[in-house]
C-alpha cells in the first residue's frame, strides 16, 4: 500500500461531474506533480484529498487508513495540509500571526516556536517582516507566508495549489528551490502547477490529468520530454 492511494474516484459538484474514476498514488518523501489545462480537475483532486469534497465512489486511503469520509479538520490532524490558490491569508494580522494560525492543531501546537524557527530559516525574510500586517507584503512575500503557515500544520503531506501563479520568474525559481528543500527534508508533496517546466524539473513523477481523467503518467522527466506534453503545456 502506497502513503497515499487514490482509487477510482467520481466527484461533483451538486450534478456537475469533475473528475471520472480518478486513480493516483503517492509514496512517502515523493514530490508529485498533477498537470493539465485550466479546468482538468487538478484543483478538485486536491479539494478532495483535503476533505472539501467527497467523491461519489471510489476511495482515498492514507497511512493505510481511509480518509474519503471523514471532515477536513480530521484530516489536518491526520497530516495532510493544503496551501490553496491565492494564498488567502489574514490580511490585517502580522506575518507572525499568520504563521501561528497553521499551528492550532494537536500535532503541532506544542512544537509552533520551533517549527517558526525553520520557517524563518527557510524563508528569512519573513524573520524581517514578522511584525507587519500580511495585507502589506508583496506577493512574493505573501505567497511564503502562505507556505511557512502550512509548514506550521508540521504536514506529512503538502499540497500546493499553484504556488507561483503571479510571481515573476526570478521568484518562481526562488518558490520551486524551497518546495525542493522542504521535500528534501522529508515532507511528501503534492503539486499543483501552471509553470510545467519549473514543476516537473523539481518532481519524481507525475499524472496528467485532461477533463477529469488521468490520460497520462509516469518519470516527470520523461513526461517534460514527451512531444504530447510538450505540444499541450510547452508550446513545442
């Protein structure tokens, strides 16, 4: 049994079908990226792992036990954390306490002044901005605080809803360098990402998903050498 399995899901919403028996897996310490055109499913999948949504038939099974049922708050004690699209933070609380709201869970409470420290290590200007409001940050700056409140969580599994939409390059690279780093120290994550390139180039693997199917899978390597790949997302 793999960290994480997805098996033959359906979800909707209300008697709208997004994604048709949807099948993926995950191992633990694995960077995985979803692909696909704006409106695949990728989004869905991830609302669904988190428990936002619940799919019609299948499951989602994880550290061998099934989660498809259960509310997202369980789910974020269980481990799994989601950083959504748009970064969606508190505009009118400091950095700080932005980053302490993704620690109110019972795993990772009582660690929240350790667990800030490697958030400011990993992303040090955030150390400089800790006590201004989060409304007044660049994006940039913005889009880390919504990954080091994740971090916050202690995550076995991070999601990450397009977490470059509106940088620019420079600080794509910066974003995509530190998801790498946290991977590396042992959080499983799950991708989602407009930028192919810069997603695969950091992934083990990855599925691409085109109007709620899976079409494709395998190396993310070899899926960002794929001529169907490089025709649909890079233009080539």
């Amino acid at each position: 049994m793999s960290f994480l399995e997805i098996a033959n899901i359906d979800v909707a919403y209300g008697d709208i079908e997004v994604l048709f028996d949807v099948s993926l897996y995950i191992e633990k310490g694995e960077v995985l990226s979803v692909i696909g055109a704006n409106g695949a499913g990728k989004t869905t999948t991830l609302k669904t792992i988190s428990g936002l949504l619940h799919p019609k038939k299948g499951s989602i099974i994880f550290n061998d036990k099934r989660i498809d049922n259960l509310s997202p708050e369980i789910i974020v004690e269980r481990g799994i954390i989601h950083v959504p699209e748009g970064r969606r933070l508190f505009p009118f609380m400091s950095v700080e306490e932005n980053l302490e709201m993704g620690s109110y869970n019972s795993r990772a409470y009582d660690d929240r002044f350790e667990t800030m420290k490697k958030v400011f290590d990993l992303f040090p200007r955030l150390k400089e901005r800790r006590r201004q409001l989060a409304g007044t940050l660049s994006g940039g700056e913005r889009q880390m605080v919504a990954v080091g409140r994740g971090l916050m969580a202690k995550p076995e599994i991070l999601m990450f809803d397009e977490p470059s939409l509106g940088l620019a390059p420079i600080l794509v690279k910066d974003m995509m360098t530190a998801i790498k780093e946290i991977a590396d120290k042992g959080t499983t994550i799950i991708l989602v990402e407009q930028n192919i390139h810069a997603s695969l180039n950091i992934s083990n693997r990855a599925y691409v998903l085109e109007q709620g199917y899976v079409v494709n899978n395998g190396d993310a390597k070899q899926l960002l050498d794929d001529p169907s790949v490089q025709k649909a997302f890079l233009g080539i």
